[in-house]
C-alpha cells in the first residue's frame, strides 16, 4: 500500500495554471471581478444627483433626469432614485452579505467536523446528535425567528451607541452607528445564517475526518508525542482544503439567495439601502398588465443570476485545480 499523504496531502499541479485553462472558470473570475469592482468603488464617482431621491419617478432606461441634467442609465424607481446606483449599492450588500455568512458558517463548521471526527467514540455521537436536532429545524423559519427577536435588540444598542458617541464628542463612532441602522437586519441575518449553513460542513468534515485519523502519517504524529491540536492543525486540516473550498464556493450563493429571499420577503435590509433581494421586491411590486416597469425587474434579476452562476462556475473551476486527487 502506498504511504498516505503526510502534512499538506498528495502533491498536486499548480492550481492556477489548471484555472487559466478552465475557459467557465476565467470568464466567471473575470466578470466577478468586474462586478465587485464597480460595485465597491464605481458609486464613489457617481454625481451626487444620481444618489438621492427625485420627482422624475418610473423614468425608463436611457431617461434624461428631471431635478437634475443627468442620465439615467437603467432608469429610476418609484422615488425617482437611480437604479444603477441602486444595483451597485445592493450588489456591497448582497456580495458582502454572502461572503461574511459563508466564512462565518465555514469556521464554525470546519472546527466543529473535525473536533467531533478526531475525538469519536461517545463525544463524536453526542455532537452529531446536536446536529441532528438542529437539522430538525426548519432553516428559514429559525432565520426569522432570529431577526424578529434580535433585531430591536441590535437597533436599541446602535443608538444607545450614537448618543452616547454624540455625548462624548466622538463624530467617528456617532457616524457609524447611524449609518448602520438600516444594516440592523443584515447584520442579525448574517449571524443566523452563520448559525445554520454550518451543519452540512460539519457531517462533510467529520466524515473526511473519520477516514484521515486512520492513516499512516497521523499515526506517525501520534507516535511522536504530537498534541490532537497539532494533528488537527498541521495534518488533518491542510488534507481538508478542497472541501473546504468547495463548499465555501456553493456556499456565498447559498446564503445571497437566503438573503434575497428574505429581503424579498421585507425581512431584509430597510429604505433607503438596498440589496438585491429589495430591489426585486421593489420590480415585483410594479408589474402589472397594464403598464409594466420592467426595468425595475430585469435588471435586478439579470445581475443577480449571472453572479451566482458565476460563482457556481468558478466553484468547480476552483474545484478541479486545488483538488489534491485531479490528474495534471
């Protein structure tokens, strides 16, 4: 039998130079790149008159503005608020909101797999049975459940915060505590999704886990005095990398979708910010057979579909090329 991998796993290619042959993965990469940009830095440049409310309401793509000489590129809403402006802000929220949720549920899934896995007997069972009860309940209704009761809880702590900032004469601290009220709600909804998208990363590793602790190389650490912490660190987690990896990449899409579900709900982020999710509540709300605003729609869709599927692309893309077992 050949010798198991030792600290870093079976030798594999270089990851990039795979990817740049992946044609999916580079076009996904780019347009990613492309979006992120833009959305995180684009609004910065914008005029201002494009970031405020106007009178010129529903105005088509392409529409010269009526408060101001400015062009709307996609159009405005019911406020008369651009809507390229809008998908760019909603874009921070929604790729932020699926980044942080997905690293949150990734940490707390990775370590808790691999605890439970390594330990085995009577520790492991009794930490999947938690799982197991959490499974038992239903994902979106705890998330809800979740927001309804900390969310009030987070908002009265954020102004306590302003006042008492305002008070003390820190304008720094006063700012930022006002300008996250309206992310009350994305903030808690972060939280509840890192408590819950961590449960099926948690079986993953444990099972990966329960395979590895058998095999030569960790043997070997344990025969040379090696602490179970080291053996986790050194050894168990580098050989995890690719379902790490993996399910950090089916992950974001995951929890973007959990959020603009939610927003479209009107559990999600408040007026005046915006995430992809309100902004297709927004579109949702004005179609009608008689006159249809289908801008306020489209695009919100468009721009939503075609990131997640990029991230889907890239993911197997990423996939293949930091996979330890992929031929060259």
């Amino acid at each position: 039998m050949a010798d198991a991998p030792k600290t870093s796993g079976i030798t594999r290619p270089d990851g990039w130079a795979v990817v740049r042959r992946n044609r999916p993965a580079m076009l996904s990469l780019a347009f990613l790149s492309v979006v992120v940009l833009l959305a995180f830095s684009l609004p910065f440049f914008l005029p201002e008159a494009l970031k405020t409310t106007s009178n010129g309401a529903f105005l088509p793509p392409l529409s010269r503005g009526v408060d101001a000489p400015v062009t709307h590129l996609l159009g405005t809403d019911k406020n008369g608020q651009d809507l390229f402006y809008r998908l760019l802000t909603g874009a921070q929220v929604s790729l932020g909101v699926g980044i942080v949720g997905a690293v949150i549920s990734l940490v707390i899934g990775t370590l808790y797999g691999m605890v439970s896995g390594f330990s085995g007997g009577r520790v492991d069972a009794l930490m999947m049975r938690g799982v197991d009860l959490l499974y038992a309940v239903p994902r979106i209704l705890f998330i809800m459940i979740f927001i309804a009761a900390f969310d009030g809880v987070f908002k009265d702590w954020l102004d306590g915060l302003r006042l008492r900032a305002q008070s003390a004469g820190w304008p720094g601290l006063e700012a930022m505590a006002r300008d996250l009220l309206p992310y009350s709600k994305i903030v808690v909804m972060i939280l509840s999704l890192g408590l819950v998208e961590w449960l099926t990363m948690a079986r993953i590793v444990r099972g990966q886990v329960l395979v590895l602790r058998e095999l030569t190389f960790v043997t070997a650490a344990r025969a040379m005095g090696q602490s179970g912490a080291r053996i986790l660190w050194k050894h168990l987690l580098p050989n995890l990398s690719t379902i790490i990896l993996t399910y950090l990449t089916l992950t974001i899409p995951a929890v973007i979708l959990d959020e603009s579900f939610l927003s479209f709900l009107g559990l999600g982020i408040e007026d005046p910010a915006a995430s992809w999710g309100s902004l297709l509540k927004d579109g949702a709300q004005v179609i009608n057979p008689v006159e249809s605003k289908w801008w306020l729609l489209a695009f919100p869709a468009a721009l939503m579909s075609l990131s997640l599927l990029a991230l889907n692309f890239l993911g197997d893309g990423l996939r293949d090329a930091f996979d330890p077992k992929s031929a060259d």
